[in-house]
C-alpha cells in the first residue's frame, strides 16, 4: 500500500476513534490505517510525512502511536489499564498510559483470567 500523507488525507474517509490528524478544515483519523502502514522504513517514512505536513492535531496522538508502535504489548493492553487499575491489577507507577512491561504483562494475564472466567 503506497500513498502521500497530503494525498491520503485529502482523498479519504475517516471515521475511527483513534489518532486524528488535521487536514485543512476536515479531521480525518490515521486509525483506519493499519499500524503495519507506519512499519518499517516506508512506514517510517510515511508516519514522518504525517508530521512534517503538520497533519497530527495534538502532540498526543503522535505519542500514541509511537506507543501502539513500538513498545511491546502496548497495543494489546492499552484499551484495558483503566478497568485493571480499578480492579486493583496493578498501581500505576507512573504517568497514564505510560506503563512498563510489568504493568502491561499483569493486565494481559488479568485480561485472559476474565475472558476464562467468562
């Protein structure tokens, strides 16, 4: 899959929950990329034609996909940190959503203990 931030942002339609990126007056979401489209040299390419075009609308969604990227277990555990630190899985070390592995591997086994249980 080869595109152009400019050209992608222009031409497509976005409607996912995830990372936004702002395009004239539209908003449009990188979500319904596939992470695999910002892996690897051409990906890496593209995810800095993202930035240097200004197309992220907050520093944050560019945070968030650096994490969804590249940091292990990250994209798996991410949509479950709230309920796990509400049911006492693990007490946050550090700023939200900037867990270590060890946090992140204690909600994917509490995770899987819930979906056993279920």
């Amino acid at each position: 899959m080869r595109f152009h931030a400019r050209a992608y942002a222009a031409d497509a339609t976005c409607r996912g929950p995830s990372t936004t990126i702002q395009h004239n007056t539209s908003r449009r979401s990188v979500a319904d990329l596939p992470l695999s489209s910002f892996i690897g040299s051409d990906g890496l390419i593209t995810f800095l034609s993202f930035l240097d075009d200004k197309l992220f609308s907050e520093e944050s969604e560019v945070l968030e996909l650096i994490k969804r990227l590249h940091v292990p277990n990250y994209e798996a555990a991410r949509h479950h940190f709230e309920a796990a630190i509400a049911n006492g899985v693990f007490e946050p070390r550090s700023a939200p959503s900037y867990y270590d592995q060890e946090e992140m591997h204690a909600v994917l086994n509490w995770v899987q203990e819930q979906q056993e249980q279920a």
